[in-house]
C-alpha cells in the first residue's frame, strides 16, 4: 500500500486515510470490476478481459434487441453462439465474494459506509452483506422491463424460467412484463442503452451528498460513473483510490491505496472499526 503523495509506511499512509474516512460524513464507495477479479471473474478491459479478448460490443446493441427482443433472447440463451461470453457468465456464476465485498459490507454495517456505486453484475455485493447499493450498470441475476423498470430475481420471474424451449410457447417469443407488457430483458445494462433513471438518480443523489468516495478497482472510464469522483472532489470532499495500478483518477486522489483489494480493504476497515470504535 502507497500514497504517491507521501513516502512514510505504508501503516502511517493505512492510518492517515483510515482517520480522514472516519472523519467523512457521508463515504461512497464507486466500485468496478477490479473488485471482484479476486473472486475469478475477470475484467472486461484488463489482461484476459472478455472485452480485450473479442473488442467491445456494438454500440447497437439495446437497439437490436429493441428491434428484435425474440432473436436477442434467443441468441443469448444459446450457450454455443458465443462460448467466450460463456466461459465468462459461469465464471460469474461460480464465483464467491472475496475478503474485499465482505469489508465493503463491514464498512457498511459500522454505519460508515453510506453507500455503493457498484458497476458490477456479479451480485457479490449482496451476497457479502452490502444492502445499500446502486448497480448502475445491472445484474446478470436479475430480469428487468425496459418500460416500467420493475426487476425480479430470474428464479422468480412470474412468467417462469426462461429457456429456448419456453420462448417457443410465448406470445412473441420473448418475456413480456406482467405489470405493463413492455419486453423483459437481463437487468444488466448493454451498450447504447439508458441507465434505468431511478437508478442513475439515485447515485446522483448519493454523489451529491458525499464528502468521501473510494473509488475501487476501477478504471475509471465509463461514464457517467467515471465523473462522480471528480464530483466529490469539486464540491470539496477528498477521494480514496484502491487499486493494484494508477488510473486516470489517481491524480485527483487525495490518498491511495496500491495493491490487490482483497488485501487493502480488509485493512483499512479494520483500521477505520478501530478508531471509530466499532467491532471486528
């Protein structure tokens, strides 16, 4: 663990930015895929990132399956259409929360933590413990209406589970909305398509109000994501960055932590539980 701007131990630097979150009054925590690499789940840009390996997808995206819900549904129930975009939805499926989500949720339950920005689709936020948490760009475990925005488990969706063989005996060949008939997709946001606007309100809201953004294992080049720490910082709040490498936000960072954030993390809410006062 460093501070680029200080040369003193990495325990002082671990000190000084465990007392300055502490001190926050409202901390949010923007986090991205590099979170959940420790869990087997790769990135989408990084090395071996399903992205570097096939190139982004089509801008277009949400427009084909505007266009076309049956063929995009069809299409993405077909494990052999793409085997690389496979192998990474059963990574996914497979993988467990890490030392890193649990001392996000620690943060959170010591009443530290006010909130996550999380544009992962994993949902190891949750099953670590966080509950107060925006999922800005969605989750691959839940669907979602593109009209009304109601979302459901995929194991609870009312019209059933979704198969190719059960897309043979719908109306249209794809899942409808039972609320309002507008056609139901994964809740994971693709290309070219809207973040759902409660959900982007709500992370303004919590942007707005934060003194403290740690921002952790991201890149930090989606927006609107990548904007809310420059947010923070212009209002007159200070950013924490966890990352194992620089990034285009490290120079706004106030404090930084550098390694893997399975490691960083447990670290620093052990530290911050101790000067607060709070329990393992």
């Amino acid at each position: 663990m460093s501070n680029n701007r200080d040369c003193r131990s990495d325990e002082n630097v671990l000190t000084v930015t465990a007392k300055a979150v502490a001190r926050a009054e409202h901390v949010v925590a923007l986090v991205g895929a590099g979170l959940s690499v420790e869990s087997g789940i790769p990135t989408f840009r990084g090395p071996g990132g399903l992205w570097t390996k096939l190139g982004e997808p089509a801008m277009n995206g949400y427009d084909d399956f505007v266009g076309n819900p049956a063929e995009w549904w069809r299409k993405n129930l077909d494990q052999q259409s793409e085997p690389e975009r496979t192998k990474f939805r059963e990574a996914i499926d497979n993988a467990e929360p890490n030392p890193g989500h649990f001392a996000l949720a620690q943060l959170e339950a010591i009443g530290v933590l006010k909130h996550q920005i999380n544009q992962n689709v994993d949902n190891l936020h949750f099953r670590a413990g966080s509950s107060s948490v925006s999922e800005i760009h969605g989750n691959r475990t839940k669907l979602r209406c593109i009209n009304c925005e109601t979302r459901w488990h995929r194991n609870s969706f009312p019209g059933g589970d979704i198969t190719l063989s059960s897309l043979e005996d719908i109306l249209g060949k794809y899942p409808a909305c039972p609320n309002c008939g507008g056609p139901v997709k994964s809740d994971t946001v693709m290309f070219g398509e809207p973040i759902p606007k409660g959900v982007l309100a709500e992370c303004f809201q919590h942007a707005s109000q934060s003194d403290c953004m740690l921002v952790i294992g991201t890149s930090a080049t989606v927006y609107p994501a990548a904007g809310f720490p420059e947010k923070v910082k212009a209002s007159g709040g200070f950013v924490v960055e966890a990352n194992p490498n620089e990034t285009s936000l490290s120079k706004i960072a106030t404090h930084i932590l550098r390694g893997p954030t399975g490691v960083t993390l447990p670290a620093l809410v052990s530290k911050v539980a101790e000067i607060i006062g709070g329990s393992g």
